[in-house]
C-alpha cells in the first residue's frame, strides 16, 4: 500500500496554503467579474462570464458607449435564463436582445466571447448564437447600436460589418433605419410590425403560417411620391418627434407625427410594439418613459385585449361571447389549436356559440363574403374546417370570415350584426374516431401539447419579464412592485460598474 503520512505542521502549512489559495482566487473571481469597470470596446480574446453570486444583480454590464447611457450586458430573465441585451442604462430598459426567442443559462458554463464573431455559447447545453462576422472590435455607439467593425487602410475609418441596427427585436430607436427586410416582434411573438410597397401595417399570429394584419397606415405621400420600381421604403424615427417613411429620396414619402412633433425633446425617442399588440412611441424624459405615440387608441380595437373569445364593449370593457361565463383576464375558452381541419371528423368535433350585437374589430383587413342570408354565410363557414367564424351584416349582406382562432369581438348594440363561432369540442368528436386515426391524433395532440408548453414556457417568460420590467404596463402610469424592485437592483449594479 502506497500512502503519504503527514506531520503536524506539514499539514499546517498545506491548510494555510489552501486558505491563502482560496482567498486569492475568489479575490481574482470578483475583480474580473464585480469591479472591473465596463469596456468601450471588445477586441478579439474578450471572454465574459456571467458571475454566480446568489445575491444578484439582473443585469451586468459588459460594454458601455461613450455617454454611459447604454450598455451592453446580460439580463437576467426569470432567475435562470441569460439574455444578452442593449439597455438604456436611466431606466434599466432592454432596447434590443441578441437572440429573443432562445435565451441562454444563466450558467457558469455560458460564455461570451469575441473572436471576430461576438459569440454566446453554452457547451453544456450546446447552445450557441454568433455574429458570424470576422470583425476587429465590438463597439457601442451613443445610438445604442452595437456594432462589429474591421480595421481597413490606415487613414480611413473602420468599416461596420455587423450591427445590431439591422437586427431589431420588439423595439426602433430614433434614427434606426426599418427597412421591408425587418421586423419588429413583440416579446410574446404574436404581434409584428412590417413595412409593405406603400405602408406600414401591424399583422397578428393567431395560427401558423397566417398573418392577419389588424392595422395599417398608408404613405399620404404629401412631400414626395412613391415611384413604382425605384425600390422598396424604409422607414425611421427622427429626433423632431415623428415616424418617417422614404423611397430613394431625403423627402419622406409619409410622415406620422407623435406628441412632441417639433418640439426639442432632450431625450432618446423610441417605438416599440408591445405585447398587447399596439404599436406605441415614447421619449424618456431624464426620469420616466413618457408616452408619445399610439397606432391603436381605442382598447376595443386592438387585436385581443380579452382574450379568446371574449367581448369588449366600449365604455364597459371585458366579458364573454357566451354570456354564461364570466371574464378572467386572459380569455373566456382555450383558443382552440392550429384548426379543425386536423381534428378528422370536423363537424362533429366542436359546439356552435352564437351571439347578436359583435362585430370584428378590424374588420377592413378580414375577408369576406356578400351573402343573401344569415345561414348562408353560416352554412359556408359550417361546412370549411379552416373557418372558425363569421359574423353577418344582416343589412348589407356582408359575410367576414374568421380563418384563425376565435380572438376578441367587439360588442355593439347593433343587433343586425351576427356573429356565429365555433368552439372545440374536447370530448365527444374524439371518441368518435377510429382507433387507428385516434393513436394518430393522440400522437398529434401530444407533440401540440408539447409544443403548446415550450410555447407557453418562453411566453411565461417573456410575460414576467415584461412585467417585471415593463414601462409597457404603463396604462395608468402605475408599475408593479417588482419593477421597482428590479429598476433599483440593477440600476445598483450599473452604478457599481461604473466605478
Ligand atoms: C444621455 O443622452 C442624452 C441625450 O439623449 C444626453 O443629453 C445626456 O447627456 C446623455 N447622458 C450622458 C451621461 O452622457
Ligand atoms: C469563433 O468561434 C465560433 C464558435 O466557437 C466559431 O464557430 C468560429 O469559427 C470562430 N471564429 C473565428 C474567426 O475563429
Ligand atoms: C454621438 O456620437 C456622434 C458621432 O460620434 C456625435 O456627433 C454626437 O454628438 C454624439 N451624441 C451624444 C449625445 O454624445
Ligand atoms: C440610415 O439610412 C440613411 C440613408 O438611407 C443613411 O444615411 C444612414 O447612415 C443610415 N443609418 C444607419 C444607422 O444605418
Ligand atoms: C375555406 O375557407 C378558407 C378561409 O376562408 C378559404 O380560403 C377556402 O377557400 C375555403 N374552402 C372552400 C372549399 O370553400
Ligand atoms: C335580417 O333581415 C331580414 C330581411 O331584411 C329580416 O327578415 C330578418 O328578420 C333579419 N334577421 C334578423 C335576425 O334580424
Ligand atoms: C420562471 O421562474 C419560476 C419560479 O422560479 C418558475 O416556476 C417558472 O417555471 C419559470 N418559468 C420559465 C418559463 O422558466
């Protein structure tokens, strides 16, 4: 047997050791990732981790722009996601998310890393997102716009080969160029924003592969026209307080003023398309995000403020299509799935709710048809397993059809106007099927479920984190307790990087 005996004071010395070796590398731990002051820029070999303390900050800072009024780092999302996010560091607001709809851990095995690619990876979990660029340094500008540049000859500037600018999430920034090839998505992933040939329209998600658009604003073209052929618009938030659109010219071809149109803000002018689905403008006036801009108004005409299947009367607010259930914020019945086409036998698989007085609110964007009589256009939609509703003009004769789960109504005291809607039968239209179709189905259902759950997980999260963090929730100015928690906690930890 082989051992190693040691005396008294040998094993001192080693306890000692270990104690000062300890010390010495938690002391070394904290100054990379507590003290160090924040970055102006990243050149290739930056590494970052995100620090493990339990005591949390939510955000911590990797780079910051010359002002100190943004910053790039990881946000905390949920207690154990990472995402690694622009801030506008007075109001601990994310401006922009590298990868919104897959976050990273936060982990000690998650790294950043620049390399010429900026790149986040988590070998533990083979999670990786990258510029996949071969870039000099990672810069913040005083735009907020992250940015990857390349050295070129001396006596030129440096060439911008990446930038986050091109890449936006939920949120413009003034001066952001929005061109036909973006998007803006809200956290939750049902609402986008999108430029067309002459306009600029807000479209829902409500089924896959189907867009139904809910609001459009078309160029008045008052300063100059959209030429056919000479290229797509874009369009930008300008520093005067509007949203302009432009062809190839400087003139815009439209432009929608917000509050402060000519007025001197002093603060950074944004829009942003919120969970709710409307589309709103804000400037941050040196302590608050104060409200400057709203496509939709009116609550009742946005997409679904109650719900599947819920009814928003002006004046009244939320209820139910079907009067004998009560409102719960959230919706009235489940949504339904993709369709009832899937369901096999569709006729039988689901209920009938009808009910007078509603109409749809966006109803100049939806199809439809001009029929002579209310069954007509109920017959229509009986017999087509990709419709879940109509609703009937019984004096004009129109016929709209709803090609997407049943979402909010609006209520009317018109009576004239009718609306019919299917409602998934949970039970009975399933046991009807044969065994064979009903494995298939039930294997259908499970991956639906399924994928219904990791849907509903990034939504949970997005969800908290907006009301954590939201100036969204601002319908009243009121922000939940937790926000003030959160804005505090890590306004502190941006403090402390500074030093
Ligand atoms: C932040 O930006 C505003 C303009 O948006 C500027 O007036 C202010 O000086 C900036 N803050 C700092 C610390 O530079
Ligand atoms: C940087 O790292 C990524 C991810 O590991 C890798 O795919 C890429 O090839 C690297 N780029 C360079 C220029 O080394
Ligand atoms: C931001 O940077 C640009 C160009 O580098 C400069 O002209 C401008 O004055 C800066 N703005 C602020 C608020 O620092
Ligand atoms: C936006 O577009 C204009 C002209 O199309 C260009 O001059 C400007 O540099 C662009 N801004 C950014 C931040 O890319
Ligand atoms: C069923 O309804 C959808 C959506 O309204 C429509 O596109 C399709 O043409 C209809 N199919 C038939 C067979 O009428
Ligand atoms: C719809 O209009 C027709 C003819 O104008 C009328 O006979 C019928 O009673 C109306 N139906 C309802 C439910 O109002
Ligand atoms: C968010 O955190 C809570 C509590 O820690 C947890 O119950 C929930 O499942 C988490 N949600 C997601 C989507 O990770």
């Amino acid at each position: 047997m082989v051992g190693i005996v040691f005396s008294n004071t040998q094993l001192q010395f080693l306890v000692i050791l270990l104690v000062i070796l300890t010390n010495t590398w938690t002391t070394c731990s904290e100054a990379n990732t507590d003290h160090t002051p924040m970055q102006q820029e990243l050149v290739r070999g930056f590494l970052a981790i995100p620090h493990s303390k339990p005591t949390v900050s939510e955000f911590q800072g990797i780079l910051s722009d010359h002002t100190g009024n943004f910053s790039l780092g990881f946000l905390r999302v949920n207690q154990t996601q990472l995402a690694l996010a622009v801030l506008h560091v007075p109001s601990s607001e994310p401006l922009w998310l590298a990868n919104p709809t897959h976050l990273a851990r936060w982990s000690y095995s998650t790294q950043l890393y620049f390399n010429g690619s900026l790149v986040i990876s988590d070998p533990d979990t083979g999670y990786v997102w990258s510029t996949k660029t071969n870039g000099d340094r990672v810069v913040l500008l005083n735009s907020s716009n992250l940015q990857v540049q390349k050295n070129v000859d001396a006596g030129h500037s440096p060439s911008v080969i990446w930038q986050s600018f091109d890449f936006p999430t939920n949120t413009l920034v003034e001066n952001q160029n929005f061109t036909d090839s973006m998007s803006l998505i809200s956290s939750n992933g049902l609402y986008s924003m999108r430029l067309g040939s002459d306009f600029w329209a807000l479209y829902a998600k409500y089924k896959t592969d189907t867009d139904q658009m809910y609001w459009q604003h078309k160029a008045l073209e008052v300063k100059a026209e959209i030429v056919e052929g000479k290229g797509p618009i874009h369009a930008r938030v300008h520093s005067d307080g509007y949203l302009a659109m432009y062809q190839t010219s400087n003139l815009p071809v439209d432009i929608q003023p917000f509050n402060s149109f000519q007025r001197t803000i002093n603060g950074l002018l944004l829009v942003r398309l919120e969970t709710d689905g409307n589309l709103k403008g804000y400037y941050w006036d040196g302590s608050k995000w104060a409200l400057n801009y709203q496509a939709i108004s009116d609550t009742c005409e946005l997409p679904s403020p109650c719900g599947s299947y819920g009814l928003c009367t002006p004046g009244s607010g939320c209820s139910c299509l079907d009067n004998r259930k009560e409102y719960h914020s959230g919706g009235c019945l489940p949504a339904g799935n993709e369709d009832l086409c899937s369901e096999g036998i569709a006729k039988n698989s689901y209920q009938v709710l009808r009910r007078k007085g509603v109409e749809l609110p966006y109803k100049e964007w939806m199809g439809y048809l001009t029929t002579s009589s209310m069954e007509k256009c109920q017959g229509f939609c009986e017999r087509n397993c990709s419709c879940w509703g109509t609703v009937y003009n019984n004096v004009t004769g129109f016929c709209y059809i709803v090609d997407y789960p049943i979402q909010t109504l609006v209520g009317v005291s018109d009576e004239t106007k009718m609306g019919y809607f299917k409602v998934r039968d949970q039970g009975t239209g399933r046991k009807k099927m044969q065994v064979g179709i009903g494995v298939g189905v039930g294997v259908l259902s499970g991956a639906v479920i399924l994928i219904g759950l990791i849907g509903f997980g990034v939504y949970r999260t997005w969800k908290k984190r907006r009301g954590v963090k939201g100036f969204l929730e601002e319908e009243g100015g009121v922000s939940p307790g937790p926000y003030k928690d959160l804005g505090s906690a890590s306004f502190r930890t941006i403090e402390m990087y500074n030093k």
